[in-house]
C-alpha cells in the first residue's frame, strides 16, 4: 500500500463521519472509461462515480466549458441571469418534447424533494389540502433527506431516522392491484423509477408502467419519473420513459447531467410545473453558470456520440455474456438491466468478496447488498471491457 493511500486510510478514519465503507484504493486521474491510483496502477471503471459519469473521465469537452466558465465567473446566485442555465433549460424541455419548465438543484436527492413539493402544491391547488399523499414503490430509492427518504421504499434505511414526514406510500413494483387499491383521492402522486437502480437494478414491467400512466390520467394524479440514474442515455434514449413507452407528467434527473459535477433538474409538464409561484422552492447553486455550462457540452457529447446507441448495444452483448457466464458456472440466480444499466445476482452471497478480488484486477465494481453485482459503466464501454470483465469475473467468481 503506497504511503499516499496508507495517509488518506488514517486521515479518513480520525475525520469523518464513518457514513461509508471505502475500498482501500486512491484514484488520481481519469481518462474515459480508464481511472488510475496513486501509484499509475489502470482500472477499467464499471461503477462511473455511481452512474454520474456517462460520457467517461474527463472528457475534453466538459473540461474546456468548465474551464472555460469559470474563468470568468462563478457563481451569482440564482437572483440575476447568467450564461448557460437557459439554454440548458430549453435543451431540456427540447429532449423532454412538450411544453414543460424546469427547476434546477444540485443533486438526486435535492431533485426529489422539489418533486414531492412540486406534487403537493399541484394536489393542493387541485383538490385542497388532504390531496398530499405520494406513492411510490417498495425497494426504491430516491435520496437521503427526511422527504426523500419517506418516499423510499427500504425501511432499513428509514427506521433510525424517524418520525419522517408523512403521506408516502410504497406499493410492491410491478403489482397493478396494489397501485390501484392504494391511490385514492388524497393522492397528488405515483412515483416510479424506471428500473429501480440501488435497490438492485429491478425494471418496470412495460405494460405496468402504462397502466400506471392510464391509472393516473384516470384519477387525476401526477405520475412522477425519478430518472437519476436512469437517464441520460444511460437505458439507450435521454429518458428511460422514451424507452419504455410512457411519457410522466414530471421527471427529474440528476448524476449524470453535468458528467461529474453536482447538478439536477426537475422538469414538469408546463400546466403542472406553473403550480409553483416565486418563493415556493429555490437553491443558492442550482443551474450555475459552470455546473451548467459543464451539463451542456455533456448532453451535446451524448448526442454527438450517439452514446445511447452505444449504451444498447453493449448492454446486450453484456447480458448474453453474463447468462453464459451463468451457464458456465452455475453461479448466478439472474441477470437483469436495461442499455447500460445492469445486474448480476449470484445464487450465494459472494458480491462483496468478488468486487473485491476484481478490484485487486484493475476492475471496479459495486456490489449491493451481498448478492448483487451492479454494472453501470460509462456510456462508451465497448464489447473488449466486457471481454476484460468476463474474462475477471471467471476468473475470481468462487
Ligand atoms: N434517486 C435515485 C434513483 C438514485 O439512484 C439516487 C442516488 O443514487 C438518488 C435519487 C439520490 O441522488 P443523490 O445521491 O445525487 O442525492
């Protein structure tokens, strides 16, 4: 161990607040789908900073409209126009395809909250104030502030921080009856990750999630997509939904959307979206000039790359060489994922113990919980790094 990382272990130890169990390796610099240590030791990534890095390390692009920005200016708060936040606004609302607005923050859990306030003063502008209830699923997740983390479904992570706020209701995925039975007229909304990302990559049904777009016209409720992870090309299109086929009322992003940098978006249908009046919601950084200058050079790159294109089918070939990695070795109970969005659930509980081996083999890798492997590299994985993965994965599967 170098003495770089051996200091970086201690100092960790004495000054933070232990909220993470971090492998023993220093990262220094990153090139594409390339990070190197302390050391110049290469890692092929297959986690991208949790996906929040799509388009891969550093890209050139993103690092000249950073640099260039903030250069100039920095920040001037959200009280005075700047360069960059309206232009990303409309590039938005074009990939969105309908009239819509948008409220920028700083990340995934920033972007729920404003979503659950969005909701709430849309129901209340609607029917009163009882019509403030939101539905959402069981084994989601959607941030760890106290709204963000009522709305997630995983009591494990909920019971030391309560009393949360109140008015959430999760419902098993993919089970229509439930959905139905539990939204009622004090409901303002259902929100649905697309493929459910931490709670161990688990998609939506196709034909549910339009059932649930058809419930929700039918009742009058919101239907709210939290594609921090799903979107931005990462399931092949800007938007899972499009993917999928259902288009919601309001969806918000985050991750990925500056490539790196803290940034989100909430985006709402325009009639929704006007339920907010000025002092309702706000951000000191949100949608700042560098954070947005970095998150357009990322969406033209996306597109330019045709990374979705790319996302879909690599994510097939990884899936196929997973099931015969499963065949092989009669390890793995499933795999699932959509684009660049994947799972690999073991039968036993050897995930940590195999992230650990392949990191020890320059491949980083995520486990959850202790049979599921999450694969999320950036966008521009190709067919030779799954090669480098399976070939790792046969390797130090026990
Ligand atoms: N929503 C989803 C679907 C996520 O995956 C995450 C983070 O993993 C969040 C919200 C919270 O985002 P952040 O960590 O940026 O606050």
């Amino acid at each position: 161990m170098s003495r770089s990382l051996e200091t970086a272990i201690a100092l960790d130890a004495e000054f933070h607040m232990h909220t993470y169990a971090r492998k023993p390796v220093l990262f220094t610099r990153g090139q594409g789908m390339e990070l190197y240590d302390d050391e110049g030791r290469c890692y092929l990534d297959f986690v991208s900073g949790i996906g929040a890095v799509n388009l891969g390390h550093s890209h050139p692009a993103v690092v000249e409209a950073v640099r260039e920005q903030i250069g100039r200016l920095t920040h001037v708060s959200n009280l005075y126009y700047v360069e960059h936040r309206d232009e990303l606004a409309a590039d938005l609302v074009e990939l969105f395809g309908e009239p819509a607005r948008v409220f920028f923050c700083n990340s995934g859990t920033e972007a729920t909250e404003g979503a659950v306030k969005l909701a709430r003063r849309w129901g209340v502008s609607r029917r009163g104030t009882s019509c403030h209830r939101i539905v959402t699923a069981e084994r989601s997740f959607h941030g760890r502030t106290l709204a963000a983390l009522a709305a997630t479904g995983q009591p494990s992570k909920q019971e030391a921080f309560e009393p949360l706020p109140s008015g959430f209701t999760h419902v098993p995925l993919n089970d229509l009856t439930a959905l139905e039975a539990s939204v009622d007229e004090r409901t303002c909304a259902v929100l649905l990750e697309p493929v459910q990302g931490e709670g161990g990559v688990h998609p939506c049904d196709p034909a549910y999630l339009k059932a649930v777009r058809r419930l929700c016209d039918e009742r009058d409720v919101l239907l709210i997509f939290d594609e921090v992870q799903t979107g931005l090309w990462r399931c092949g299109t800007a938007f899972a939904w499009q993917t999928f086929g259902v288009r919601p009322d309001v969806v918000y992003l985050a991750k990925s959307l500056a490539n790196g940098l803290p940034a989100g978006a909430l985006i709402a249908r325009e009639e929704v979206a006007d339920a907010f009046v000025p002092g309702d919601h706000g951000s000191t950084f949100g949608g700042g000039p560098v954070v947005a200058a970095a998150a357009r050079a990322c969406l033209r790159a996306l597109q330019d790359e045709r990374l979705g294109d790319r996302a879909v089918a690599t994510g097939e070939y990884l899936r196929d060489r997973l099931r015969d990695f499963g065949r092989d070795t009669g390890a793995v109970a499933e795999v699932r994922g959509v684009g660049m969005m994947n799972a690999l659930e073991f039968l036993d509980p050897v995930a940590p113990v195999v992230a650990e081996a392949a990191l020890g083999k320059g491949l980083v890798l995520n486990s959850i919980g202790t049979n599921i492997l999450r694969i999320l590299p950036p966008l521009l994985c190709g067919r030779t790094e799954v090669d480098t993965l399976l070939t790792a994965l046969y390797e130090v599967t026990p």
